[in-house]
C-alpha cells in the first residue's frame, strides 16, 4: 500500500515536470475525475470476484448490457422537446441496474453452485451477454440520451463530479462490506482456502453468489456512468477495460488467488493508472504505447508480488523459531 | 469396445450434434445438404483449427492462453509489413509463411518467459502480453489498412484443390490447405498421444508437481508448449491475412472466445489433464456449423456471437453437471491421503 | 548409538543440511545403504523423513552435502538426474497422475530413464503388465487412475517403482492402505529387489513393520539423526525411544465415564454403499470413541457423513434424541456437531489469515453486534480467552498462523470449533504432525472438556493414541463395523491386529 503511494506521486511528480502545461492543469484534472470513476468501480466489481479466488471477465460486458438497456428505455420515451420524464430516467437506471443483477446471478449459478471454473463461466456469460446485446441492436449504439441524464455524468455536486462522489460512495460502502461485515470476513476466508471454510461450515455458494451479483451490480452502475459521460451505449464499448481493471486491481495489492485485498488500494491504483494515460497523452505518445504499459506493468507487479511473496513466507516461518 | 464408456465420450455427442444440426439446417434449406457447403465449411474453419490446434495444447497442460489471436495477427500482419518495406519477392509464398511462424514462435517464447520463467499464472500472464503484443503492433509495426497483399499471399487465397463449376449448383471449392492442415492435425494427434512431450503434456495437466517428480522438466515442457503455440498462431495469422486477401492490425481481435469455446466443448477440461485432437476437430466443425448457417437456421447474423456463448454455456454445463456425477460415483474418498 | 561396522557405501548422503526459509528441517544428515541392502528410516511425523527422500530423488536441492549415488557425486540434482541413476520413489501421496491410465502411469518413468521420444502403446502396455505381475496384482491397466481405489492406488504406484530398471527404491510409508495379505506380498517383492542388489529405504513409524523387513536402520528426529545402525542391535522400546526423544507417557487418561445421560449421538444403520454400510454405534455424554482401520476403509467417509459432507444413502441420525438430516456442514454446525479434518494445512486452517481470524472462522454470524456487524470486540475477546485457555504459544493473536508450530495450530483448529460450544466434536487423526509434548496435551484437553460433557468421536490409525484416550474403540472395515473394544478389551496387540 505504502508502495503504491509512492508510485502515485512519482508518477504524478513526473508528468507534472516534463508536461507542465497540459497535464498539471486543472481541466486536466477535472477530466481525470470524470473518467477515473468508471474504471474505479469497474475495477472494484473484479476486487470483489478475486477476493473469493475467482475473476469475473464479463464486467464490461454487463455493463455495456446494462447501459444499453437503460439506454433504450431512456431514448424511447423522449418526447417533443428532447427531455425525457424523470420517472423514466429513473425507472431506466433501476432496471439497468436490475440487469446487472440478473447478469451476476447468471454468474453466480455457474460458479457457485455448477461448480464451473470461474474463468470459463465468466468467459462464456461474457460471450453471451455481448452476444445478446449485439444481437439486439444489431450492433449499433444508441445515442441522444436525455440531457438530464447527462447532467449526471458530467456535472457536480457540492463542486465534485458526480460521478466521482458516486465512487466515493460506492467505494466505501464496498469497503464497509469486506471488513467490517461478517460477509466479508468469509469473502477473505473462502479466498484463502476455500476447502478449508467448508470445514469451518461457511456457506461457502451463498457467498460466492453474494460476490458475482455484487458484482454485476456494480458492472452495471458502471455502465450507466459510461453512458452518462459518453452520451452513449454501444455493445462494444470498453473491450480494453477488462486488461485495465486486472492491471489495476493487480497493482492495487488484491491477491489474484484471493483472501486479500484493499478497495483503497485499488481506487489508488485507477488514480495512478488514469494519471499514467493522462500523461502518455499530454506527452503526444501513441495511444497504444498505453496499451503496451499496462500489459508491462500487470506482469512486473505479478512477478514483483511472486517474489515479495517467497520473501514474506520465509520470514514468517522464522517467527515460528522463537515461539 | 466398451459400448457404455463409447457413448458417454463428448466426441459421440458432439458428432450426435452435428448430425441433427445439419439435418435441421438440410430440411430447412435444401441447398445446405451440398458438397459445396461441405467444402465452405471447411474452409470457413481453417484457421480456426490452426488456432485451436494450439489452445488444446495449452488446456490439456492446464494452462490458457488468450493471447493466440494477437500473436497471429501481429506476426502475419508484420509478415507482410516486412514483405513490402524490405521489397522482397513478392510471388513468393513461403517468406511470408516462415516469416510469420518463426515472429509467432518469438512472440512464444515471451509467453514462455513469462509462464515458465516466472511462473505467472497463465490467465493473467497472457492478458497482459496480449496487452504488450497489441500495443507493440499498433505502435511500432503500424496501423494501416493494407488491402494489396503481396501476389503471392494473394492468389493463394483461390488456391482450390478441387473446383466443381455447374451451372445449377452453386460453386463448390476445396482449398488446397486441405491437405497441409489434415497432415498437421494428424500430426499434432500422434504429438500428443505418442511422444515424450505430448505426455508430459497430460502429465503436466495431471498435475505439475506429480509430473515433477516423475523426472518431467515441467519448465521445459510448457516453454515448449507456448513457443509451439506461438509458431502455430504465427502459421494460422499468415493464413489469415492470405484467405482474407487484406492485412489489418485490427482483425482477428476478439476471436479467441470462438476458439476456446470450440476446444471446451471438444471435450477438454479447463482444469487440465483431457481432450483430444479429434473432439478439437469436432468443435470447431460445430461452431462453424451453427455460426455459418444462422441465416438459415432462421436467425439473423447478429446473433452470432449469441449464438455461441449459448453454445459454450451449454457445453461448460453439461460437463459440469457430468463432473458433479463423477465425483459422486467415485465414493472413495482421496483425501485420505494426509502428507507429513 | 552409533553402530561402528562401515558397509561399503553405493548410495547415500553426506552431512545434508536442508531449511525451509527460516525452519531447519535437516541438519548434518548422512546415511549409506548398498545395493541388496534394505535399510529403515524411523521418525515420527515432522522427523524430515519426507525432506530426505526428496533431498535423495531430487525434488528439493539440500543446501549443503552431498549425494552419493552409485559412482557419481552429486551436490545438488533434478528428479530427471535421479530417475536417470535408477532412483524411484513411492511417495506418501503416490504422486500418480490421475488423467493417465494405470498403464501410463507405470510406463512412463521407465520411458524417461531411457530418454525415450516416442511412446509406444505395446511396449507400454508390457512394462505395466509385468511391473504388476512382479508384486502379484491384477488390474485391468486401462482403467484411468482416478478411478481405481486407495489400495489399488498405493499398489499401482508400488508397481511403478519396482519395475526392472530401478537400483535405489525409496518407500514412504507404503503400507497405509493394505491388509495383511497385500502387504505380505509387497515384502516378497523387496525381497526379491534385495535379492536384484537394488538398495532400498523403506521409510515408516510402524515399528513392527520395520522390525520385519529391515536389515539396517536410521533413527530421525527433528532433522538429526539419533540412531544408526544394524536392526539386530536394537530393541522395540529403544527404537521408539529414540523416535520420540523421551519416555512416552503413555498411560491412560480417559476420564472416569460419569452417570451417563441419554445420548448425544445415535448412528442408526449408516449406509452410502459402497464405502460403508449398516453403521450403527452410540456415543454417551463425555464418551471418547475411537474409530480405527485401514487407510481406504471408509473411516474418513463415515465421520463427514456425520458433519454432513459425505452423502447418506440410508440410515438414520440422531443428535439428543432428535433425528437430524445432515446434508451441509451448516446443518451439522445447527445441530451441535463440530469436525476436525486431518490435513490440518490444507482443510483446517487458513494459513495466510491470521491466528485471530483462523480462531473465529466458525460461526461467524456469533460475533456480530446488535447492528449485524462484526463486533471487533467481540473477536478480540474471543481470540485472547481461547489463546490463553488452549494454551496457543503467540505473543499476538495477529500473527500469521504460519508462525506457529504444528501443535499450537491443531490447538488454533480445536478452539474455532470449541468456541461454539458443540454436544459433538469429530476428531480425525488429532494429533498427526504434532510434537511429542503437545500430543499429550492436546489428548489432555479432549479429556478435560470430556469430563464437562462434551461426546467425541475419534478417528485415528495411531494406537498408542486410541488407547490412552478412548473409552471404546471400533474398528471399520471395508465400511462394516466389524468389532467394538471396551476398556479392558483394549490391548495394542489386539488392535494392531485389527488393523491388518
């Protein structure tokens, strides 16, 4: 944790200095607000299926689902002006929100009581809900939503994005969830060994299926932050968040075989991570030069995390020595 | 012949599938029930198989690898990138071809460094080299959409075997790959069922610390696993390009669910240890079967991808049901075992 | 003791030194055994009896000494190296690869030592055929491992090991799963390797055993080696001595039974065919029942069909009078029935937690507040009275549990179930891997909350154990109950002659 703050402000200190007028700005910034929330929860709904020892691939999937469905509502009930009622604003959030639900108890029945690797289900829901959501739109995006929505995703509230008090929200109560709930101590303990909590009599399926439905909700709250931003809903959007959040999450200090892991850490991580692809741009580096990063970075942490890992064990076993 | 164990294969059910779906598809449009659409499909899965060819070996090793598609677009892509930049023959078909396995074989060998080497687990190991690979392809090899290929690569595409021309029926064409791809899925069958490495292969599947033991240098073995992979990649990217008749930086993206739903429902386990060449072979017919016959199954293509997830669902089901099965016959508890 | 005669040495090793990040589990280890010589290593569990043999066959590297096989000198070598010297192993845990078929299984390492490219499905076939053929035991080689018993399990692996290429066999305690007759047979067979000049060490704790088959011996304990020598010179009582390092106590400390109430637990014709059938026992409030058989018989299925994680076919159970359907450890935990697995490193405890959380891992929802959260006062406090009332050596509850030693870790298993208070505890194989010192007082604290009531059920293949703690003992056998011991009846002849 204490590394990652470090990495944060070197990062920060060193964009700052070498690209003084576009990144240390305060557009720059604010723009880093706007778009750190999406990824932020998106990366914390994958936290939460690699706490368990499992991984949720089909995140974005639910969210562009999500956010389309909502979507589709929203632009359907436009009237004359271009406003839509409020009531279908909300009505369309809440069953967008509903679908993500639906999409993580899908999730939930494969892993926890199929028994189905989680990389296979997730692999095979996130073919079928992109599928499903191609399929209904023949592909294309819906566009045009209501301008009070949009208002959502880019304005403020009390002087910070929405969005980003969105997260905050979010966060802490996802945090709240997994350490200071009994949930979540499970969460942690059927991470670590999960033969070992079935000794222990946990419910070990109800408590995966709690982490994917959660899971998908935050998919899909996600998605509607995308929507609202981007004034959009493709089934398409984002395919390259799924490597963003893993490098995030990875970085932020989860276990990727479960029982640890900070959602503190992992907002961090999205901070530092948006930062290094604010910077790239403000550096006229090509987009995709990102794109190598982040695959650098995801395997320099996990072989950084490995050998840390054998350093720690060994220092524990030698505590044993003096008891 | 042990009839019961014959009728429980996946293999049997798969080829029970594929019957009654074609069957379907033949009442429904009887110009489906044709050589010319046994010689689309076929053509229509040819790099499919290359490509699956590989994720088997890597599942059956217990492994998985969803970087395949990036290493076979960036090294046929760069393939004929090299071609154009450093004017070499352009008639020629076998410098593209060794041009793009031996990059698919490099851009192995970083997977095996990274998986072997360190030890990454491979989900995550692969997506972030698929990341690198991406990155380094768009950044460095180049983003242009080149629809000249090189002569050679392009007349390869209507390189027929057999081509039957008649006036009522519509054109039926075999390519000529037919025959390079039938040797090497023969080929890659006797790898894995009769050498050394192919049963190191299972046996690292079975379980790499056993296999270890056993005096299997499992770092070596999936080394080999991932540069093998890599070369057959590289060989299905080229071939790619090639069939397509254009070179894009953005294709083949996104096909890797294709793959690996055709090799799981093949029959090989995601945990490693099982699956065959042949039920390989039949999945990916199955997927090719349903996704090329949509339209005439009465759904419209963009329910494609649907259309498989479905599919893989299903199949990820039902074997998980089966395990389930299994492990209740089997009531000999094994962890009776208890090491000191 | 030391013997002084020096056989002239073809295997062995000198002065190994072995730790584990900070843990030493060898320190200064050598021994020598030559071709037709079959040569004993005794130790108890946690002896570095397994560290050697995977020092010798090469799936660890010591980190210091050296290893003498045959001609060659070796300070450090791969399993390959090894398997290529015609070293074999029967691991505790077969290390068979269960994907592969009894055929390949013992095929594959005689392909290896040849550096063989190619698999040939006769000559696989053959080298299976004749390596079972060799220790008498007929198994269609076809079938895939997984799906073939414990003992034949134990069998297969034996076949792959003494096959025609070997010259140093190494057995770890290979005897876990046979009877009498299996393992008579698997006598003549060392016998017959002697007789090839193949060197063998058989691994045990089983002193019996070592005493029939061994010609020399090595006394291990927490990495040292305290005895060598020829197996003639040594007496039972001076074997197990230097086992253990102390005189054991031994003696009996089952607490006197008091008036009995009705039954905790009524097990009424238990069947899940065909793992066991027709069980029926009952346990009295503060009985300690012992349940012992072969490692196979279905001792370990029957006791998770009573905390709910094995299947009952029919049958009935009865907790307090009251029938119960035990379909999830969930419901067992309900109905008062707690349960101590016997790998305490893989299903007992969760090693990267700390000792708090490993303590409160039972009953979670008992350490909420009134608001539903989890009270952290409440877990702290629970943490500290188990800590001091178990006696679990730690300076603090946050610890790793990797921090603690096998016997404060069993403690650590024992309290998160204590902690709920259960009518019932299931105790399989308590004190496995657990120090001299802290076995017996582990056995003390099962006697202590006996005598306030509490009803165990103890299943264990150590003896010794049964017989100090238990009021009666069964005895399991390919899943029949096939005779009960009372107080007096319990003789350790008499059970070691059981469990063949």
């Amino acid at each position: 944790m204490f590394q990652l703050v470090l990495i944060a402000l070197f990062i920060l200190t060193l964009f700052s200095a070498t690209s003084r007028d576009v990144f240390f700005t305060s557009y720059n910034f604010t723009s880093m607000a706007y778009q750190i929330p999406e990824v932020a929860i998106l990366s914390i709904a994958v936290m939460l299926s690699m706490l368990t020892g499992g991984i949720d691939l089909s995140i974005v999937a639910i969210s562009n689902a999500a956010a389309l469905i909502a979507s589709y509502i929203m632009t359907h009930h436009l009237n004359a002006a271009g406003t839509t009622p409020n009531f279908w604003i909300v009505a369309a959030c809440l069953i967008g929100i509903l679908v993500g639900i639906l999409c993580g108890l899908v999730n939930s029945i494969l892993v926890a009581l199929l028994n189905v690797t989680p990389i296979l289900a997730t692999l095979a829901t996130m073919t079928l809900f992109n599928g499903i959501a191609i399929g209904l739109t023949n592909g294309k995006s819906v566009s045009g939503l209501p301008e009070q929505f949009l208002r959502l995703g880019n304005g403020t509230f009390f002087g910070l994005p929405t969005p980003f008090v969105a997260m905050i929200i979010l966060a802490t109560l996802v945090s709240f969830l997994i350490n200071r709930t009994g949930l979540g101590l499970k969460v942690f303990l059927i991470g670590t060994n999960r033969k070992a909590a079935q000794y222990s009599a946990i419910a070990d399926r109800k408590v995966i299926m709690w982490t994917y439905v959660i899971s998908g909700c935050l998919s899909s709250i996600a998605g509607l932050v995308i929507a609202s931003r981007t004034s959009a809903a493709s089934p398409d959007f984002g395919a390259s968040y799924i490597l963003l959040a893993i490098v995030i999450v990875v970085l932020g200090g989860v276990n990727p075989s479960g029982g640890f892991g900070t959602v503190s850490g992992v907002v961090l991580a999205t901070m530092v991570l948006q930062m290094l692809s604010s910077g790239f741009n403000a550096l006229r580096f090509n987009q995709f030069y990102y794109l190598v990063a982040q695959g650098s970075m995801l395997i320099a942490v996990m072989v950084l995390n490995l050998v840390l890992e054998g350093r720690r064990k060994s220092r524990s076993i030698h505590q044993s020595r003096r008891t | 012949m042990n009839f019961k164990r014959l009728f429980r294969r996946s293999e049997t059910i798969l080829i029970f599938a594929i019957i009654v779906l074609s069957s379907i598809i033949g009442i429904k449009s009887p110009s489906f029930l044709s050589i010319a659409s046994i010689f689309d499909i076929f053509r229509s899965s040819i790099v499919q198989l290359i490509f699956a060819l590989g994720v088997l070996i890597v599942i059956v090793s217990g492994g998985i690898d969803i970087s395949f598609p990036t290493i076979g677009i960036f090294s046929g892509y760069t393939a004929v990138v090299l071609m154009q930049r450093l004017e070499l023959n352009p008639n020629s078909l076998i410098v593209p071809l060794v041009a793009s396995v031996i990059i698919g074989v490099a851009l192995g060998a970083v997977n095996a460094l990274v998986i072997a080497g360190f030890g990454i687990p491979t989900l995550i190991a692969t997506l972030g080299t698929a990341g690198i690979f991406r990155g380094c392809m768009l950044s460095f090899v180049g983003i242009t959409f080149i629809s000249e290929i090189p002569v050679g690569l392009d007349n390869f595409a209507t390189a027929d075997l057999i081509r039957i021309e008649s006036p009522t029926a519509p054109l039926a064409r075999l390519h000529i790959l037919i025959i390079p791809i039938t040797l090497l899925t023969i080929g890659i069958s006797f790898l894995l069922r009769r050498t050394m490495f192919g049963r190191s292969v299972y046996a690292l599947g079975g379980g790499s610390e056993s296999a270890r033991r056993l005096g299997i240098s499992t770092r070596r073995v999936q080394a080999k696993i991932y540069m093998l992979v890599g070369g057959l990649s590289g060989f299905a990217g080229i071939l790619f390009v090639s069939l397509q008749r254009k070179a894009s930086p953005y294709d083949l993206a996104g096909s890797e669910l294709d793959v690996i739903a055709a090799v799981v429902l093949g029959g090989a386990s995601i945990m490693g240890g099982y699956g065959t060449v042949f039920g390989t072979v039949l999945g990916v017919l199955l997927i090719n079967l349903i996704k090329g016959n949509l339209i005439l199954l009465g759904v419209s293509s963009s329910w494609q991808r649907a259309a498989v997830g479905v599919l893989l669902l299903i199949g990820i089901t039902v074997q998980a049901i089966t395990e389930s099965k299994k492990v209740r016959k089997r009531r000999v508890s094994t962890n009776e075992e208890v090491v000191a | 003791m030391r013997s002084n005669d020096l056989i002239t040495t073809e295997y062995g090793v000198e002065n190994i030194v072995k730790s584990f990040g900070g843990a030493k589990a060898l320190s200064g280890v050598s021994l020598s055994v030559s071709g037709g010589q079959i040569h004993c290593i005794a130790g108890e569990n946690g002896s570095g009896k397994s560290t050697l043999i995977k020092i010798m066959s090469g799936v660890h590297a010591p980190d210091s000494g050296l290893i003498r096989l045959g001609e060659k000198v070796f300070s450090g070598l791969s399993p390959r190296e090894a398997v290529h010297e015609g070293v074999q192993v029967i691991f505790q845990d077969f290390s068979l690869l269960a994907n592969l078929t009894v055929a390949e299984n013992i095929a594959l390492p005689t392909f290896i030592s040849r550096d063989s490219r190619f698999i040939n499905k006769k000559d696989t076939f053959n080298i299976a055929k004749t390596a079972l053929e060799l220790i008498e035991f007929d198994i269609d080689v076809n079938l895939p491992v997984a799906e073939i018993s414990i003992a034949s399990k134990q069998l297969v692996a034996i076949a792959r090991a003494t096959n025609l290429d070997v010259k140093m066999l190494f057995m770890d305690e290979p005897t876990t799963a046979l009877t009498r007759k299996e393992i008579a047979r698997l006598f003549k067979v060392i016998e017959q390797l002697k007789a090839r000049n193949v060197a063998i060490v058989f691994v045990s704790h089983k002193i019996d055993e070592i005493q029939e088959i061994c010609n020399t011996i090595t006394v291990l304990r927490n990495g040292e080696v305290v005895a060598d020598g020829k197996m003639g010179d040594f007496t039972r009582n001076q074997i197990s001595q230097a086992m253990l390092g102390q005189d054991l106590l031994e003696t009996r400390i089952a607490p006197k039974l008091g008036k009995s109430g009705s039954n905790i637990l009524e097990v009424k014709k238990l069947s899940t065919r065909p793992t066991f059938s027709d069980i029926s026992f009952t346990i009295a409030p503060g009985e300690i029942l012992g349940i012992t058989g072969l490692l196979g018989s279905g001792r370990t299925e029957l006791a998770e069909a009573i905390f709910g994680r094995y299947p009952v076919d029919t049958g009935e159970i009865a907790v307090d009078g009251k029938s119960v359907a035990l379909n999830s450890s969930s419901a067992a935990l309900a109905a008062g029935i707690g349960y101590v697995p016997p790998d305490r490193l893989t299903q007992g405890l969760f090693l990267e937690q700390s000792i708090l959380r490993n303590l409160v891992a039972v009953g979670i929802n008992s350490y909420r507040n009134a608001w539903g959260l989890l009270s952290k006062k409440r877990v702290k406090d629970a943490g500290n009275k188990w800590i001091s009332d178990l006696h679990i050596k730690t300076d603090n509850s946050l610890n790793p549990v990797t921090s603690l030693s096998g016997g404060n870790q069993q403690r650590v298993v024992l309290a998160k179930w204590f902690a709920l208070d259960p009518r019932l505890m299931i105790l399989n194989g308590p004190t496995v891997g657990v120090d001299i010192g802290s076995k017996r007082e582990i056995l003390e604290i099962i006697r202590d909350r006996a005598q306030s009531g509490m009803a165990f059920l103890v299943v264990s293949d150590d003896i010794p154990e049964l017989m100090q703690i238990c009021h009666r003992v069964l005895i399991i056998k390919n899943g029949k109950l096939e005779r009960e011991f009372n107080e007096a009846q319990m003789t350790e002849d008499a059970l070691y002659k059981e469990l063949s």
